[in-house]
C-alpha cells in the first residue's frame, strides 16, 4: 500500500493512516481517553486493538473509494493524534474534518497547522469548494482551531450529539475556497 504523506515541516507531518499504526493508535488512544472522552462520543467504541484495527479498515476502504482520507499526526516521528475528513462530497465538492491530538502536545500550533495543510489538500487536490468543521461549543480548543483558520461561524446545532450520558449543542464552521488564505506553517 502506497501511504499518503503531507509534510508541514521539519518534525510534524501528516501519514496517510495504515494497519502497521494499529498497536501505536490503540496505546495513544488508552493515554488520553479521559481527556478525549469530554469532547468525543466513540471512545466507549473503542476498547482495544481490534477496535482500532477496524477503524483502520474502514478508513483505508474509505480512502480506496475517494471519499476521504485518514491521517495520523506524527510529530518527530512519533504519532501524537489523529485528522481526517469524516467524507468528500465530490457532487457538491465539500468535506467535514475532524481531528483528536494527545493531550501532551497541546498547545504548540499541531492541530492548527495539521488542519492548515488538510485544508489545502482538499482545497488544491480534492477540487472541494467548502469544508466544515462541527465541535461542542464547549470545546474551546477545537473552536480556537476554527477561528485561527479563518473560519466563519455559521450557527448552532441544538443538541445534535449524544456524549455519553447527556446532549451537546454542535458550533458549525465553515470555509469556502475562494476565502481560503494558506497559513505560513
């Protein structure tokens, strides 16, 4: 399998996820999911390295029928999370990214320029016209991420996700291709 790499610099580079990243994805996983249980809703779906292997599958069929791309974040060659288009519409030419990082490498611009470079991948490559974004509009930092890349909120989505034991109101964010403006990584 030929893997999909985009590079941003130096140390931090975005690999097209595979099953060799199973083991390494699942032990990430069990470090942070207390912190990633307080934003996502699958880590009750995702319990071991068979879980993970599965989630691996779907995301290279996926990327087999062109309908997205999972990548692994790799900063000095090792993984520290996760970006990925939940899906390309190639019809009305959008996308949706999500993306999860370890909660140690917080803080030092690793998701705002993953997303950047993801951003101008569906953009330049994808021919997409417009890329969503939705998180918890408690979520600051997914929402700092959004802002930081310029783009537009466009509304609420009252209780549109289920978190374990309660409902979440979903921020929607947006950016057109013609308002993009690629961030020096």
């Amino acid at each position: 399998m030929h893997r999909l790499i985009l590079r941003i610099n130096g140390s931090l580079q975005l690999r097209q996820i595979a099953e060799d990243d199973a083991e390494e994805l699942t032990a990430l996983i069990d470090r942070n999911r207390s912190h990633l249980k307080e934003w996502l809703p699958w880590l009750d779906n995702s319990t071991c390295i068979r879980d993970t292997a599965r989630f691996i599958g779907r995301s290279l069929e996926q990327a087999d029928d062109a309908n997205g791309f999972t990548f692994g974040i790799v900063r000095e060659g090792t993984l520290a999370g996760v970006i990925g288009e939940h899906y390309v519409d190639s019809v009305n030419r959008r996308t949706e990214l999500g993306y999860w990082l370890d909660a140690g490498q917080q803080g030092c611009g690793i998701v705002t320029r993953t997303a950047a470079c993801l951003v101008d991948y569906a953009f330049d490559e994808q021919d997409c016209n417009r890329i969503i974004l939705h998180c918890a509009v408690g979520n600051k930092k997914s929402r700092g991420v959004a802002e930081r890349l310029g783009f537009v909120q466009e509304g609420i989505l009252r209780e549109a996700e289920w978190l374990y034991d309660h409902y979440v109101d979903l921020v929607v964010y947006s950016m057109l291709k013609g308002d993009w403006k690629t961030l020096p990584v």
